[in-house]
C-alpha cells in the first residue's frame, strides 16, 4: 500500500514536467533521498533538471507496460540481480561511452554496456567483539566446525547471500558449494531469519558469533539517530571481511543503465557520464556508505574505519552467471531449515 502511494505521487510529481526539454527521468529502486543530493549536483553543473520516479518493486514489469512511451531515461538499482533483471526484462539498451568504460572498471559493468555499477558493497563478516578475538576470516571456513551453532544468517534465498553463493560457484564450482553451503547450514544457531541488521542485534545479545552482512549496513547502524538502539548493535560488532589475504571480499554493486526507449537520451548519457565521475561517485558512496567504482575515488570516514577492502576480481557477469544455480543449491541443501546435524 505504502509502495503504490509512493510511486504514485512520486509519478504524479514528475508527470507534468516529464517531456519538456532539459530534463531527464529517473526511475529508481533507490529511495529518492539517497539519491537527491546527486542529482542536485547534476542539475548545478549542467541546468538539466531531474524527475525521479520511486518504486520499490515491479519497475521492470512498468517500464516493459509503458513501452516505446515510457518517460524512462536512466535506471538506477542496486544489485546485479535486479541490473541483469532489467536486461533480461528488455528495458534498457547498450551504451558504449569513452568516459564511462574508462571511469568504470570492466568487472563491473555489462559488456554490452546494458548496465553499470556505481557503487559496491561488500559481503562480510560481522563478528562478536566480545566473543570472537580473530581478526581474518575466510568464507570457506565458515562451513569448519569451529563455527558450529555460533552463525547467524538472513535467508539463503535472499538476493544478497545469492551473490555470494554465485561468486563460490565461480571460485570452487558447483560440488565443492553444495557442500559447504551444507556445512554452513549446519554451523547456523537457528533458521536464516530477518535482515541484514538484525544479525547484528544477534550478536549483541548473545545469540550467535558470527554473522553475514552488507558493509554499508553498518555505517547505517552507526549514524543511526533516529534509532539509536542500531548504534548499540553496530557496536557489539566488528567487520571482518572475508579472504582478504587471497582471492579478495566479495562484492555487490548499485548500478545504473539506459533504458530502452529513453527519451531524452543525451541528458540520460550526460547523467551516466556525471554519476561515473569522481566527483559524483564521492557523493553518492558518502550518501549510501558504499564504495565508489572508480579506483581512487574516496570513501566515507565510517566505512573507511572498517578498513580496507579488497574486493573479489572476478566480474560480476561471471558472478552473476551462477546465481540461479545458486538458488538451487539452497533449496537442495535444505540452507533455510536450518541446522540439521
Ligand atoms: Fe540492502
């Protein structure tokens, strides 16, 4: 209900400004405050002036509805899931642009140019300050026994643990990730349940040591004001981000791509190049604490006190490429029942 009333006043918002010139028409399953101070800047520097339309489900299925009427310029998500979703689902179009393929680096783009990553986020560790002194992780050992009842996890079909169970099919293949995925199950404390967040609280009150976690949820929890009680479950915690002495931290990325039958296509690509840009990706990585795509480009004070990471090479396509056989293996296992053995 929430979701309908929001895109449609968010709809209704942009709708009577949508065609005319020196405008360009965002449609976002990011919420329209994290990304407002970008688009200001945007429309500082070059007078085009934006339109954001919100939905935080079925943007795909409306842009397909609207077809070669649709308002849609630029599309921006998160997660490699939702970019190959939009791809699949033939709203956008390949963009081959001198400025974002050198801005952006290959692993994180389409090589067809249907969408690119703008920011990452990395899949890590949240562990016990109290109860867990090591200070380096591997994903692999999350299956040891050592872990056993000790692991808190969201569910195992979740987009996000999808991710990284796809990026181990790539690394290890298939057999090797059934059976860890089995003994990872079997080192939960009890069945995948809640968000991200949440394991954290977990792990303040004792439930378990260890848990997964995306790394910007822990600047959310950090700078928490308007529910302080999250800056307590954040600081029960520390981040560990796992393989960063070998094959590197996996990561996810926010995105954006050029939809289909963008109408006002070259401010849509003047807002593709910007959103690349250094100055831009600052911006926005500060805004969501996540890391910006572009090598160099800073990040925010809190997360840079997690420390550095260093991200998982492989490209997300070939990442992405395991992810419903991912899915399978979840099922397969049995990961959402919980522990078993
Ligand atoms: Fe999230």
């Amino acid at each position: 209900m929430r979701a309908a009333l929001l895109a449609t006043v968010s709809f209704g918002m942009m709708a009577g400004a949508a065609f005319a010139d020196g405008e360009v028409n965002v449609y976002s399953y990011r919420q329209p405050e994290l990304i407002q101070p970008l688009l200001d800047e945007f429309t500082k520097e070059t007078g085009i002036a934006t339109n954001v339309l919100f939905l935080d489900k079925g943007l795909v299925e409306r842009i397909a509805a609207e077809g070669a009427n649709s308002p849609a310029d630029v599309i921006l998500t998160v997660d490699i899931g939702r970019l190959i979703e939009a791809k699949d689902g033939g709203v956008t179009q390949p963009l081959q642009n001198e400025t974002i393929n050198k801005d952006i680096p290959a692993q994180y783009r389409d090589p067809a140019g249907e969408w690119f990553g703008l920011t990452t986020r990395g899949r890590v560790v949240y562990a016990s300050k109290e109860r867990v002194p090591e200070t380096a992780i591997t994903y692999e050992e999350l299956a040891d026994p050592k872990w056993k009842g000790r692991i808190c996890v969201r569910d195992g079909q979740h987009s996000y643990n999808i991710g990284l169970f796809a990026s181990m099919i790539a690394h290890h293949g298939a057999e090797f990730t059934e059976k860890w995925l089995t003994g990872v199950k079997n080192n939960l404390v009890r069945k995948p349940d809640g968000n991200d967040r949440s394991q954290a609280k977990s792990i303040m009150s004792g439930e378990c040591d260890i848990a997964l976690g995306n790394t910007y949820y822990v600047g959310l929890m950090l700078t928490n004001d308007k529910d302080p009680e999250e800056k307590e479950w954040a600081a029960a915690i520390k981040v560990l981000f796992p393989n960063a002495a070998d094959r590197g931290t996996h990561v996810n990325i926010s995105g954006m791509a050029l939809a289909k039958n963008a109408p006002n296509k070259d401010n849509a690509v003047k807002l593709m190049e910007f959103l690349s840009s250094g100055k831009a990706q600052e911006i926005y990585a500060d805004q969501v604490f996540e890391y910006p795509v572009l090598p160099g480009a800073k990040v925010s004070d809190v997360v840079a006190s997690f420390g550095p990471i260093k991200p998982d090479t492989l490209p997300l396509v070939d990442i992405a490429a395991n992810r419903k056989l991912a899915s399978e293996l979840v099922d397969k296992v049995g990961f959402n029942d919980g522990p078993t053995q």
